[in-house]
C-alpha cells in the first residue's frame, strides 16, 4: 500500500519542499546554485554586517549610543565632520597613508630583486634560505619589540655610535613592517618572476640589458597581476596594522601618529565618543576599499595564478 | 661584421660535460650551422659565443676582442631564439626597436632602421601589431627583424625555425639564405635539422657529445665523412653500415664480401672495419649500368617498401632468416636501398644488388674514424658474396 503510493506521488500531492527536493535530483544545477547563494549571502553578512553597525554606531548621537540597536537610535551625521573638528584626523589619515606607501615601495623593490633570485636562479641553498624567509614572517612582532624599541629610541650603541632616533618617525614603523610583510610578497613575485620563460630573459641580455634590466623591463611589466597583488596585500596589511603603528609613535599627529591613534585619540580619560570612533573607522577604511575595488580583478588573477602554479 | 673563434671552450655541469674542448674558426660572413642530436651541445656551444653560459674553460673571440668575460650586451651580437622570445607586452615596433632605444638611438635612425628591417623581412604596415595578434611565421619575422636592426658583427640562430610548420619552414629557409646574402654577416646556426644544415651553410660543424666531430662544407661531410657519426647523421635516408674485418682480399663479413688492396692502408688481416654505402649508391643488379665500378652481386631479399614519389626506399633483409627490424637499420643484416618510382621491386621478391664502389666509405670500427673513401682499386679476384654470386667487374 505504502509503495504503491510512494510510487504514484507526484508534483501535484507533494508538499513544496519535497516537491523542491525531487526536482533538485533531477536537476542538480538548482541545487548547486541555491548552495552558492546561501554560502554567497552568509559571507555578505558576516562581512558586511560589521561595516553596518559602524555606521549604525557613527550615527547615534553619543548619549543615546546605550539605545541604538539594528537600527541607529537617532540621526546624527554631525559625527563624520566633529571628528575632523576634534583632532587633525587628515593628517593622521595622511600619516597612515604616507608610511604604507613608502614601506609598500621598499618591500616591492626588495621582493622583487629576492623574487628574481630565487625564481630564475638555481643555487645551492636556495630551498633552505626560502623557509628561512618564511619562518620569518612567522615571528610573533611582540617577541623582538623590547629590542626595537631600544634600538630605535637611540638606546642601542654600536661601535661606539649610538643608533639612529628613529623613534616618532615613518622609519620606526615602516622598518619593522618591512621585513614582517617582505615575505609574503617575496613568496608572490618569486612565482610570477619564475614563471617568465626563460628566453625572454636571454632575449633582453641579448639585446642589451643586463640582469637588472631584463627584470624592470621585462619581467616586472609581464608579472603585473602579481606585483600588484603584492603591492596592494603590503599596502592594505601595513596601513591596518595596529601593534608598530601604536608603539612606535608617541601618537601625536605632528610626530607621524598613524590611523589607529587618530581613532583612538577620541577616546580621554573621561569619556568615549563611540560615534566619533565609528565614523573615523569608516573614513580610515574607505581609502582601503577603494584601492581593493580598483584592483580587484588583478589581485584575484594574481592569488588564484599563483596558487595554481605552486 | 666579424669572424669568429673559440679555443678550448668546455662547458661542464657538475658530472655532465656538455662542451668538450671546442675550437672552431669562423671566418667573416661565413653561415656555419652547428647540428647534431638533442643534447650535443651545439646550443650550449651558441650559449657561450652569446654570453648565455660562462665557459668553465676556453676563450671566445669575436672580431679582435676576447668577449669569454664580456656580458651578452656588449658582444656585438644579435640572437634569434627557438622560441621566438617576442616581447609580449611590446607591439612590433617597440620588438624591433628594443635594442637601439636601449641603446639610446635618436628617433629618426631608429625609425629609419626599423623600416629598413621590417622592409627586409616583409613585415612592413604590421608594426602596430602586438606578437599575440601575429601567426608563427610573422612572429619569427619580427624576431629576425629584431635581431637585423642592430646591425651586429655575428648573427646567433639557435633553430629558428623548428617551432614553424613544414612549409613555413621551407619558406623561411630561402627567407634566410636571401637575408645573408644582403647582408653579409657572420651567421652561426643551430639545428638538430640535417636538412636545414645542408641546404644553408657554407660549412657545417658536426658535433656528437660535446666535441666537433668534423666542420667541412655539406657536401664534403655527405661526401668524405670524417667518421662513423658523421657518415651516420649527415644524409636521410642514414648511410647503411657493415661491419666486418679486412680479410687477404679486402672486406670481409657476414653477407657482405668486397675485394680491395687493404695494402697502402695500414690494415692489418683480421682488423675491425665498418663499411658504409648510401642507400642511392646501391642498385639493382640490372640498373647499375651507369655505375663505373660496381662490386660483386648480393643476394637480398625485399623487406618493405616505402613509396616516396620521387624514390622508392627499398628495405632489404640479407639474410634468408634476417628479422625485418626498421627501428635498427644498422642491424648489419639489412641495407636500405633507394631507387627509381618506375621500379617494379615487390615485397618479398628476391633482388641481386651492387654497390657503387667510388661511393663506398670504410671507418675504423672502434675508433669510428674514415680510413677511405672510394674502393675503386679492384684486385684481380673481384670479391665474393656470402650468397655465393660471382661476377667480374
């Protein structure tokens, strides 16, 4: 009894879910593409959601943020300009902005040279210095601070010459963060470099460059997904770092004070102004985001291809 | 424009020697093709005039300067690669022009020189072109374009051509050939190609596991081989060996007899010698009338015919019990032979052959060296076959 009308069900007596389920079985593409939106959907809202509840917060004026819920309690976008008004937020943008970019350019020339070396070169040695390079970016920043912070503050004497004050300055925070970040894009450009034939390289030599010039006039513009990828990576991870960006500055606009004091500066003694937090965040973040917009397509050609060759 | 010379080059790698002591003279203008089997060394030769390899010894000159150390900027050469090796971030024009903006040319020279290039290989009205947009032949156009711009003392070629279809091939050829001759200039070529190397060259340099094993004019090398790889890989369909020993009368082997005065060779009775004969230079019994000096008739037996149009290879198979093996033709009991379409030799059919005695070849067999070229001499007891057939010459 129970089979023959199993085997008589149809569309029509079902319930919706199963008739969904039966034409999912005989139409697995349904199924796969409703997998991809419910995956698709949960990362936009675990992503995006904070980014909501920033603005929800720089919104709420600062004595009703104990009441704002999915939805801003109150309409305060006052917030987005007392922030400039409070603390020269510009400038510690510019800050940021200024040290990102200058360790940016010293990692990509220095990645790239090492990038050449190990990805066109064979030497002996060359697979053990490639894990050195690796172990390093997996120190843990807090373990050489203390040092750091001593050599950089003029503490450290070498060969009779105290070290350099570098302390307060784009160089306190942009050396350390070099060599943190140097092996993440040294690991990207060496497979790019390494995947440029051979005789293109012979072919520039020919010509008449010398090593050097093959690599900035050959094998750099043909590895661009990957050097952008590198670059914007360093860009994005120095200029949202926190630990050498709050330590290695007094936190002072004037005294090269980066993002993360700027936010932190409307936080006093007495009193913090979350909705002042919440908008410069959004500010800090936007120039960020419109990098990653523009660049999007090359850092994903450069991540995927890159990982497909190792 | 310039000659050039290597003294002593060796490259070695770790274990591998892949250039053994080369020394070669090349003199200005002339078009040598460096040929040999996959992993010769004839391109790591090339490497080392270009300045791709560092030598471990040796010393290469070009012109008057010793270059070893030089880098491959400042030797004065241009090079055309296997692969091509366009620039493909660059359109045709910045390829061409590559060298000379690097080189700091003002923009007129370089314009004029890039259409006189570009004029020179037919690619004229492409220059805006990027290499992706370009078939093979195009691409290996510019290539050559690129390397002619700079007007340098010695053209490099490391096989050109191998990655262009057949006919293009045959094309570029001739495309080649009319260059060098505009321009004069010392080429030295690449090839595992025999045809390439016959067809192009003034001489061509034999080279078999990193040493030069003869550099002769082609058809020198085709003709008076110095030794057994030479006589091997020059010539396609390859040259037939024997191997045997010189008896009182001359050649002595299992199937194979030829008489001839071993006296003012220095053979001694009984020494291993190879004998060698092209596969044009043996004829059907009947057919060899316009031979001078043909040998004795042997008995063979046909294998396999393989038609060709213009000639018909013949595979015969000496012995009454011989494997029919295509793989190995110097098996030594089968010859390839090659004769005229109209001939109405059927598989399995029984043919009496002789060779052309002016075109036979005798090696050492162990040392593989030439010993004569040309068993004309006849004694008086023309020789015997292993089958038994007896005639006077």
């Amino acid at each position: 009894m129970a089979g023959a009308q199993a085997s008589e069900t149809s569309d029509d007596d079902a319930g919706p879910f199963t008739r969904w389920v039966q034409k999912s079985i005989r139409n697995p593409d349904r199924t796969y593409r409703a997998m991809f939106y419910v995956v698709t959907i949960f990362f936009l809202i675990t992503t995006l959601f904070p980014f909501y509840w920033l603005l929800v917060l720089a919104l709420t004026p600062t004595d009703l943020v104990d009441q704002a819920g999915l939805l801003p309690a109150g309409f305060n976008p006052e917030a987005f300009i007392t922030i400039f008004e409070q603390l020269p937020f510009h400038v510690y943008l510019f800050n940021s902005f200024v040290i990102a970019l200058g360790t940016t350019a010293v990692v990509l020339v220095l990645a790239s040279l090492v990038g050449y070396v190990f990805g066109r070169l064979e030497f002996p040695g060359r697979g053990i210095l490639m894990i050195l390079v690796l172990a390093i970016s997996y120190f843990p920043p807090a373990a050489f601070l203390l040092p750091l912070f001593r050599l950089f503050t003029g503490n450290v004497e070498i060969l009779g010459l105290s070290s350099p004050f570098v302390f307060n300055s784009p160089i306190g925070i942009g050396l350390p963060l070099s060599a943190l970040f140097m092996p993440l894009s040294i690991f990207i450009l060496t497979t790019f470099y390494g995947q440029i034939p051979d005789g293109l390289e012979d072919a520039a030599r020919v010509e008449g460059t010398t090593r050097l010039g093959a690599l900035v006039r050959v094998i750099i513009p043909l590895s661009a997904p990957g050097v952008a990828t590198a670059g914007v990576l360093t860009f994005i991870n120095v200029y949202s770092e926190f630990f050498f960006s709050y330590l290695m500055t007094d936190g002072q606009a004037q005294n090269w004070g980066p993002l993360v004091w700027g936010i932190l500066g409307y936080q006093t003694q007495y009193a913090a102004s979350y909705n002042l937090m919440a908008a410069a965040s959004i500010i800090g973040v936007l120039p960020v985001a419109i990098l990653v917009v523009i660049a999007q397509e090359r850092i994903v050609s450069g991540l995927t291809s890159g990982a497909l060759k190792e | 424009m310039a000659n050039v010379t290597l003294e002593g080059v060796t490259k070695r790698y770790d274990d591998v020697v892949a250039v053994d002591d080369m020394n070669l003279e090349i003199p200005d203008g002339e078009f040598v093709t460096l040929v040999g089997p996959s992993g010769c060394g004839k391109s790591t030769t090339m490497e080392t005039v270009a300045g791709l390899t560092m030598p471990t010894e040796g010393t290469i000159s070009i012109g008057d300067r010793e270059v070893t150390d030089l880098p491959p900027k400042d030797r004065g050469i241009a090079m055309v690669f296997q692969n091509i090796a366009l620039f493909p971030h660059m359109d045709v024009y910045d390829n061409i022009s590559f060298g000379l903006r690097l080189r700091n040319f003002d923009e007129d020279e370089t314009d004029r020189r890039v259409e006189n290039a570009a004029e020179i290989v037919q690619m004229q009205g492409m220059l805006d072109r990027m290499p992706s947009e370009m078939s093979g032949g195009q691409r290996q156009r510019v290539a050559i374009a690129r390397a002619l711009v700079r007007e340098p003392d010695v053209f490099l070629m490391d096989e050109p051509l191998a990655n262009l279809d057949a006919k293009l091939r045959v094309h570029m050829r001739t495309e080649l050939q009319r260059i060098h001759r505009e321009l004069d200039t010392t080429v030295i070529y690449v090839t595992h190609d025999q045809a390439e190397a016959m067809t192009m060259s003034d001489r061509i340099a034999v080279i078999d596991g990193g040493r030069l094993q003869q550099i002769d004019p082609p058809l020198v090398c085709y003709n008076e081989p110095d030794n057994l790889f030479v006589a091997g890989f020059i010539g396609s369909p390859s040259m037939n060996f024997v191997e045997g020993t010189v008896s009182s009368d001359g050649f002595d082997s299992e199937y194979v007899d030829v008489a001839f005065d071993a006296g003012p060779m220095a053979l001694g009775e009984g020494d291993a010698v190879t004998l060698g004969i092209r596969p044009e230079d043996i004829y059907p019994a009947g057919e060899a009338g316009s031979v001078s000096h043909s040998t004795a008739e042997i008995e063979t037996t046909v294998d396999v015919l393989e038609p060709m149009g213009d000639e018909i290879f013949v595979y015969l198979l000496l012995a009454e019990d011989a494997e029919s093996d295509l793989e190995d033709p110097e098996a030594g009991d089968q010859l390839q032979m090659s004769v005229d379409p109209a001939s109405d030799i059927e598989a399995g059919d029984s043919v009496s052959v002789v060779f052309d005695r002016e075109k036979l070849h005798l090696f050492d067999t162990d040392s593989g060296q030439a010993l004569e070229h040309g068993l004309v001499q006849p004694t008086q007891a023309e020789g015997t076959t292993g089958t038994g057939a007896e005639t006077d010459d």
